[in-house]
C-alpha cells in the first residue's frame, strides 16, 4: 500500500502526465524512420509545454499525439530538442484539452539527493500508467552508453536508481513526495534493475529561455568530459597540492573532470588533449558538468580561459566557444530512396572524426552500397568533392537523371578504408528534395531540388569484347557470348518480394530482337530499373516483356543498336529433353558473378514443390526440376545447361523459398528445361504477346502406392505404368487457385487421371495443353471418377499493373501468390508492404491484411478504396475495416498525415518514361 502522502501526491501528479504515441518518419542522424511509445509531463499548463527525452522528440521529423490521464487525445509538435542531452520539449494546445484541468508538474533539480524516495510515473511497457518505486542512489554517475551508431548523452551526470522500468517509461517524471520533479527517466539497464535519470538543471534553464521566447543558447568547445575519481586523476599526474585545493572548497567532492574525447578541427582541438585534468574556467574551480555548461552557454563566440593539468604539468589555454546548433543538423536531402544530413556532433564526437561531411542516414536505393558497414559518408560524386550538404545538392543538381556515376564513400567506423561504387542516379522514382526543420510549426518544409537538373544524356552505342573460355570446355565454350548480367532495382516493394536489388545472369536468346530470358527470383515484377551488363563492360537499361505466373523465369528485351559491334550470339536451343544420366555443361554465374563452366550428370528430374512462405510471394510450381551431380552447382545462382555440342538444353536458376526462423530467405537452385520457353518466345520474336492459358490449380505427385488407396483403379495403375515406364506417378490437386474459373468445378486433393483423355504422369504433358480454352479433366474425388470440363485461364505475362500508396501503405490488387495460399479473397484491396514511421506502420496496418471497408463504406476494390480516402481531410482519422491472412476482423482508426504521406497512384504506361505513371492524389504540404 501507498502512504498516504504518496497517494495524495500521485493523484495530482498523474494529471499533468501523458503517454506519447510518435513516430520519427524519415531516417535522420543516429535515429532510423521508427514508431514508439514513451511518456511525457505538461511543465508550463498556460503554454501547453510537454517535457520528454530527446530521443522521443526525435532529431528528425516527427509525428505524434499526446493522450492524457483521462484518454483525451491532442497532438503535439517538437519545438526543441538539445543537441546533446537527452530531453526535449514539444507543445499542444491546451484548450484541445477539455474535460480536466491541465496542470503541470514544478522542476526542481536542487531537490534530488541520495536516499530520497521517489516514484517513476508513466507508460511503462506501453501500459499507459505505471508507478514504479525506487532510491536515488546516486548523482554523479557518468552518462550511459547505449551503443554504437545510436544516440549516446554526455558531458552530464545521471541519477541513478532501481526502479526496473522498461521501454514505455522513457520521459517519465521522477517524482519526490511532494510533487516536484526532480529528473528525467531516460534509460535503464537491461540485466539490472538500475534505471538511469537525466538531472534538470539545463533543462530548467532551456524552459526559461522558450518561455521568454528566446533561443536556446548552447555553446561547446567539441571535447568530451568524464568525471573521475580522485585515484585515477592522480595515476593522469594531478598534482597533491591541486587535490588538496579542491577537496578544501568542495569537502564532498570525489573526482574531477578530465578530458575523454577531442573532436578533430574542433575549437578545442589545438588546445587540450585526452587525459587533461580540467581545474578553472576563467579563475572558477570546476568540478561538475553544470558548472562546465554554464561557462560554455554564457560565452558562446567568445573565449574561455582554462587552467588544466596534462601529467602534472600546470597549464592555461584560452578557447572561443561554438555555437553547438551550428554543428547539430536541422536539414536533410532525400534522393534516390535515401536520406542524407551532415555529420553530426553525436557522431563525430563518438568516432572521433571532424563534424563534417555528408552522412547517409538511410543507406537504401541508390545509395544502399557495397559492403557490410553503415555510418557511409560520401567523399565523392562523380569525381567532385562533396565536403558538405550544399555541395552535395549542387553535384547531384548537375547530373542527369539514370547516369551511371561513381561514388567514393568510407564508413564512420572505420576511416582507414576507402570504397568505390558505380550508381545509377535514380530521380524517377523517389524525390529529390530537402527537407529543413521548423520549429515554430513542428513540421519539416520541403523544397523539391528536380527543377534544376538537366535532362537524361542520349545513350551511345558502345563495343565491348566477351572473355574467352578455355578450348577444353568444347563448344560450350561458345555461349559466354550469349550470357549476360541482369540487375534489378525495385523502389517499391510489391508482391510480397523481400528485396530490392537482384542479379543474376540472363541468357540472350535472340539478339537480333534483343530477347533475354532470366528467372523471376531476378526479375520478380515489372517495376523497377533493369540494366543488363554484357562482356562485363557495357551496361544498357531493359525491359520487362512477359512474367510467367507459375515458371521460374521472365523475359526481357533490349535495344541491340546499343551495343555497336559487340559479338553478341544468339544462344542455340535444343529439342533434345533431358534424362536422368545424361551428361550436361553447367555454364553459370558464381558468387563473385564470375563464369564457372564444367561437364556434369543430371541425376534426377523430378516435380518438386518450393515451400511457401507466410507473406505470400511468387514461387515456382508445377515443375520437372532438374537437379545435378556437383556440389558446384548449389553455388551457382544462375546460368544454362548445354550439351556438348553448346546446344541449351535447360536453364539453371534459384528459386525464393520460405523464411527461415532466423530471417533468412531459402534459395533452391534447380535447372528448368528449356522447352518451357518456347511458347513465350516464339510470339516475342514476331513482335505479338504470347497468347497462353493455364490451369489454376498447383499439382503434387502422388505415387502409385498412395494412389491405389486413394481408390485408383488396377486398371489406371497399367495404364500409368505404360504411359511412363520411368516414374509411375500421377498428380494431385494440391491447391484450387481462389476466384478462379477452375474453381467452379475443381476441388483440393482432385487425384487427376487424364487429360483430354491421356494419362497425366508428366508436368510436359500438362504444358502441352497451353493455348488450350479447356481441358477436359478425368479426376478421382473421394474414390469416385469424374469427367469435367475446365475453362483454362488467360496468362497475360505482366502481374501487377496498378499500385496505390495511401497513409504509408503500399496497396495492390492481390497477387497470384495471394491467391494460391488464400482460401478466400475478402476483398480486391491487399495490403503489400508499409514504411517504417508511417501511419500505417503507427497504427497497425500489416502486409498481408486486405481492407475492407473504410468509415463504414465497403472497399471491394480499389477503385473505390480510393475514391472513398481521396477527400478526407488530413490530419483526420479514417476507420478502417481489415481482415487479416488467417480471416480475422480487425477495426483501426488510421490518422492521415499528407504532408509527410501524400497518397500517390502508379499505373503502368508503357509510354512514360520509366513504364509506369505517376498520379499525385493528393500532394505533400
């Protein structure tokens, strides 16, 4: 039970605390696009003033709301944040508040002392209000460090105490008996109890200052503190009669400051170095972090005097104190799906490197490169030195859209190694804009950058020569001429594909037309920038022409006058099936995407099945999958199979499995026969769409031992016996695809006969049938012999054709994949992917669900979807009906944000530059 003085106090106190629902919605300095809860407390109720940390304030943009004690809910905006230290300020309106009185919460830093009794009220682990008791145990512990590449508070003491708060609490207030706050809760350990609390005293001060509507002044000299105890100052050369002087003005004083960290270039780095033991600033002996601050926030543009120890030698350097806003970034550029800012105070002072250079906070599209590191600053682009943002924007201003450039880069961590990638400029895509805080209207104003860049550069034909291969690889030898690179950039994540750049190797198979065929674990839809690679010299961009909905591959075309006198060869293909035992040249691509070519046996050819995953995305089905004699192969994610005479025979490819626990993608590499193609490339090459069909349905073999307990007939058995002596097998009807006219009239687990009157024992013979209208289908279902007639489905070789951007959310009609595993189609408006620190991400929204309805209104598709969100006033929330994967109905409440979240249509349009038309339903802010 609660004394109660301490009851008395909490139900006061809880009155002017609040829980705090935000994201930070672009990626900017240490912080990644993220959503969250923490907690906050009003510290001016007049004003509408809420104190919370930093790292809830977010550096960079932020969204969010603050719901009170009694469940009102009012918005509030950033109006500071400290640089360096972990607490920040955002503001509502108080009048949005109506239903209890708005009280605040007084600050008292001078309060706090070890052994008082204090209480942590706030939203522990997200639920809304939690009271947590501890000790203040003590007051000059050194700032934590929460890790790398993360945001870390120095230069302060934190409180310490055990109160075991968890995530939820941060921003909480640490409150005594009577109502005063006496720090901040900001972090805590997670294999201890022990929470930590940032003291109040510059946040006291910084309060003043917004209260007067002034600015926050913050000086610093770009070094780090550590407060040490007496003993080791003494092992740094402190000399006896200097400790004696200190212990004689400050009796319970147990340590000094001594220098930790001296950035580079910054204003003390001439000056002092690590080790220092610092004693006066300006004829004042020092001890403490706010004395320190206090000199440094009063004499910003003008100098400090300090008297120092360096290996008890008496010291006295004279300092001019920076501006710390000036090295603390308030703007970021967005191009090519990435964001970038200016090295930051926080980070360099962490890596001990210059508070200079541009930063990729989010290293994604064009600028996701090569390398297993982050923390990439950018040297240079396209040979010109890019020191800071502005030069940055005017280097990338300079340079059309979709040239290839280089970029020279290096990672924070590590400075001694330098990297060079090639891109290709990507404004077509995603924006080119800046984006600069305010704090006065809590938002971040665009300025689109696009306007001034020149256009796309004519391409050049260009001649290269392919490698040779040693004469001992025979014929084969020949189609290194025909292999190529494919590269696929995908902005936007569709399908249910897991990534957003893949390569592989392609097979030309007519380079008069410019025909290339590549597998769909490359080339997974059509939207996105292709490039094809050829002789590893020259690279020219390609175009999606046919995706086949159920095999593994997908072909691609290219202009051949591109490629001048280059020996391109059209790849010969063989009528001669593979068996089990023939002997095969794999020519393929290894991990390096070098060319790795040797003589191999086929050792079995089998209808396989790819496990599916939970998010539904395309796998190959309905395949005789040809696997080889070396382990060689495995390794190899892509290339051909040829006889030995340099015929193509097959096409050796990966396949995307499912997701392991761990959250890896499985890949299987198996070879496809080349037979597959012939009825898509034959009308590419006559300039006409294939017009091919297919039966909806997935098929798993069944063998003969399963089958006549199934109820199959002695009779069928003879007839699958003399129909393939190799493999007596018949296939059943794993999966009926939903919504589909085959659905009518097939069930799952249909054992089928015959088609048209012949027995099914291979999946060739079912591919025989593609141009088909119907199939006449001889089934058994529950041990009885049904005879149907099966409309085929029409195979339009291009998948998705529309996409919808809404709240964050990436909304397509549903794939295939979707429905091959869904039972039910609840409605035509599927939930593909959605952005990290989006409403959508904020609120609840996942991949996978459909949306049904929206304010009541059925959604059947997205047409109307669409025409129901398109005039709801921003900053409003929607009601929104979904239903989940596994058919559960879910109501959420979704707040548009169209200043950070303009709702955007693409649609695809083979006439527009990139293939595809963007729509601006409604615009940005």
């Amino acid at each position: 039970m609660e004394p109660r003085g301490w009851q008395a106090t909490i139900e006061h106190a809880v009155k002017a605390i609040v829980s705090i629902r935000f994201s930070q919605v672009a990626a900017f300095d240490t912080e990644g696009a993220e959503t969250s809860e923490a907690s906050g407390y009003i510290v001016d109720a007049e004003r509408g003033i809420i104190l919370t940390n930093r790292h809830v304030a977010c550096s960079g943009p932020f969204v969010g709301e603050a719901i009170a004690h009694d469940h009102e809910e009012v918005d509030v905006h950033a109006i500071y944040r400290d640089p360096i230290h972990d607490f920040g300020f955002l503001k509502f309106d108080p009048s949005k508040i109506r239903y209890m009185p708005v009280t605040a919460i007084p600050l008292r830093p001078d309060l706090a002392r070890v052994g008082l009794d204090i209480r942590v009220v706030g939203n522990d682990a997200g639920e809304k209000l939690s009271i947590l008791a501890g000790s203040i145990s003590r007051l000059d512990r050194n700032a934590p460090e929460y890790g790398d590449m993360t945001y870390n508070d120095f230069n302060t003491f934190y409180l310490q105490a055990a109160s075991s708060t968890s995530g939820g609490s941060s921003g909480s207030p640490v409150i005594d008996i009577h109502g005063n706050a006496v720090a901040l809760q900001a972090g805590g350990h997670t294999k201890a109890a022990t929470d930590f609390f940032l003291p109040l005293d510059r946040v006291v001060r910084a309060l003043h200052c917004i209260q007067r509507g002034e600015p926050v002044i913050r000086g610093t000299i770009q070094v780090q503190f550590l407060h040490r105890p007496f003993d080791e100052t003494r092992r740094l050369g402190l000399q006896p009669e200097t400790e004696a002087m200190v212990r004689r003005e400050y009796p319970d004083e147990i340590g000094m400051l001594v220098v930790e960290t001296v950035v580079p270039e910054g204003p003390g780095a001439d000056h002092l170095e690590e080790g220092d033991v610092l004693v006066r600033i300006n004829g004042a002996t020092v001890t403490k972090f706010v004395s320190l601050e206090e000199a440094m926030d009063a004499h910003v543009g003008r100098d400090l005097t300090m008297e120092i120890e360096r290996g008890g030698e008496p010291m006295t350097v004279t300092i001019t104190v920076q501006d710390l806003h000036s090295i603390t970034p308030d703007r970021y550029v967005e191009i090519g799906g990435a964001t970038l800012n200016e090295v930051s105070y926080q980070l360099a002072r962490s890596y001990c490197v210059p508070t200079r250079g541009v930063y990729v906070a989010e290293p994604a599209g064009m600028f996701r490169l090569d390398g297993p590191d982050n923390g990439w600053i950018i040297a240079s682009v396209d040979s010109q030195l890019t020191p800071t943002l502005d030069d940055f924007i005017r280097v990338m201003q300079g340079i059309p859209d979709r040239e290839r450039v280089p970029v020279v880069y290096y990672s924070i961590a590590d400075v001694h190694m330098t990297s060079m990638a090639v891109v290709q400029v990507d404004r077509h895509w995603s924006r080119f804009r800046l984006a600069v805080r305010n704090d006065k209207t809590g938002v971040w104003d665009f300025t689109d950058l696009n306007a001034a860049a020149p256009p796309p550069k004519p391409l050049q034909p260009a001649t290269a020569k392919f490698v040779e291969l040693d004469e001992s690889l025979g014929s084969a030898k020949q189609l290194i001429s025909s292999l190529v690179k494919v590269t696929y950039y995908m902005p936007i994540k569709l399908d249910g594909f897991p990534r957003s750049r893949k390569q592989g190797a392609g097979l030309v198979v007519d380079a008069e037309r410019g025909l290339i065929v590549v597998g769909r674990n490359i080339v997974p839809f059509a939207l996105g920038d292709l490039s094809i690679t050829f002789a590893d010299s020259i690279v020219i961009p390609g175009k999606v022409e046919f995706l086949h909905p159920t095999h593994n591959v997908a072909m691609v075309s290219y202009d051949p006058r591109l490629l001048g006198e280059t020996p391109v060869q059209s790849a010969q293909l063989s009528d001669t099936p593979l068996v089990q035992g023939h002997k095969v040249t794999l020519l393929a691509f290894n991990h390096n995407y070098r060319p790795v070519c040797l003589t191999t046996v086929v050792t079995d050819i089998t209808c396989v099945t790819i496990p599916q995953n939970a998010t539904p995305r395309f796998r190959g089905i309905n395949l005789d999958a040809i696997t080889l004699d070396t382990p060689l192969a495995q390794q190899c994610s892509s290339g051909v199979l040829a006889d030995h005479e340099g015929r193509v025979q097959g096409l050796w490819l990966s396949y995307l499995g499912e997701r392991t626990v761990n959250g890896h993608d499985n890949e299987y590499h198996l070879g496809l026969h080349i037979h597959t193609i012939r009825p898509i490339l034959e009308p590419l090459r006559l300039g006409a769409r294939p017009q091919l069909r297919l039966l909806s349905v997935e098929l798993v073999p069944v063998q003969m031992v399963q089958a006549r307990h199934m109820g199959v007939s002695d009779d069928w058995v003879r007839q699958v016996e003399a129909a393939n002596p190799q493999r007596h097998q018949l296939f059943m009807i794993r999966r009926v695809e939903t919504a589909s006219v085959a659905s009518e009239w097939l069930r799952d687990l249909d054992l089928i006969l015959a088609v048209n009157g012949n027995v099914l024992t291979r999946m060739i013979e079912l591919e025989a049938h593609v141009t088909h209208e119907s199939l006449s289908l001889t089934i058994l279902r529950e041990k009885k012999e049904l005879t149907v007639q099966v409309p085929t489905t029409p195979i339009d070789g291009e998948d998705v054709r529309r996409v919808l951007s809404w709240a964050g959310a990436i909304i397509q009609e549903p794939h295939k994949a979707v429905l091959q595993q869904s039972k039910k189609l609840p409605s035509r408006v599927y939930i593909s992917a959605r952005s990290r620190g989006s409403p959508a991400y904020m609120y609840g929204m996942v991949p996978t669900m459909w949306i049904t309805h929206v304010n009541g209104r059925a959604t059947p598709d997205v047409d109307t979807f669409l025409a129901v969100v398109r005039d709801r006033p921003d900053n409003t929330y929607v009601r929104v009906k979904i239903i989940t994967f596994d058919m559960i109905p879910m109501v959420l409440s979704i707040k548009q944000n169209l200043h950070y979240w303009p709702t955007t249509l693409l649609e695809r349009d083979d006439d527009a530059d990139c293939g595809w038309r963007f729509t601006a339903i409604t615009k940005s802010c």
